[in-house]
C-alpha cells in the first residue's frame, strides 16, 4: 500500500467500488477512529468494521468521487460526491472528508460532514 496520504485516500475511496469489505478494512490502523458526522464515532478497527458492512448492507454499486482533494502533511481533505444505488433507490450526496494517516500509510482517523436531512430525503 502508498504511504503518500493523498495516494491512500484516492485509493481507498476507490476501494468502495469494489463493494469488498475486506479490502476497504484493509486502509485502516488497528486504533483507527471513524467519524461520519453526524452519527457516533467508531473506534477501533472491529467497531469501524461493522459500521460498514452496515452501510454496505443492500448496496448495489457504490462511488466516491473525488471533485478536489488538498493534503498537507499526513492529513488530507476531500470534496467528494458518493453515490450508491441500494433498496431500489440511488442516493447522491456532496460529503467533505478529512483523513489522518499513520506513518505506516493506514487511516488513523476518518471524519466525514454531510447533511443528513438531504441522505433521508433521498431514501424517502
């Protein structure tokens, strides 16, 4: 795996198209602490690793788009859009992410923002 932040997280986010639980699991450090505000944190790599299979649960095809992306040290933050078709319905949604990444090029920190009112909109 890259240890150059930036190149971890493109490559993590385009990970999630594969629809691979394993290989998604495999971006993250042990201690890792996951974030998708404005739900509660999961921390640890076992916590953070049933928190997705649930978002993965159903979903037909997913897809982070990276639209710009900045990095300064071992944190980089994302301007994305992430689509996933699942229980008939396609949910579009503008995120920001910000990743920490470790000196052994794992994500020890995963924070996203979204709204939520427009996810349950859209899943309505």
């Amino acid at each position: 795996m890259q240890s150059n932040p930036e190149t971890v997280v493109k490559e993590f986010c385009n990970a999630w198209a594969r629809l691979d639980l394993g290989a998604v699991m495999g971006f993250f450090a042990e201690d890792a602490v996951y974030h998708n505000i404005p739900m509660k944190p999961a921390t640890g790599k076992d916590a953070i690793g049933k928190v997705i299979e649930g978002l993965l649960k159903g979903v037909k095809s997913i897809d982070f788009k990276i639209v710009h992306s900045a990095a300064h040290g071992n944190v980089v933050m994302n301007e994305r859009v992430d689509s996933f078709d699942a229980g008939g319905k396609h949910i579009s949604l503008p995120v920001m992410g910000v990743f920490e990444i470790d000196s052994h090029g794992k994500i020890k920190a995963w924070r996203d923002y979204f709204d939520l009112e427009m996810y349950m909109k859209q899943l309505r």
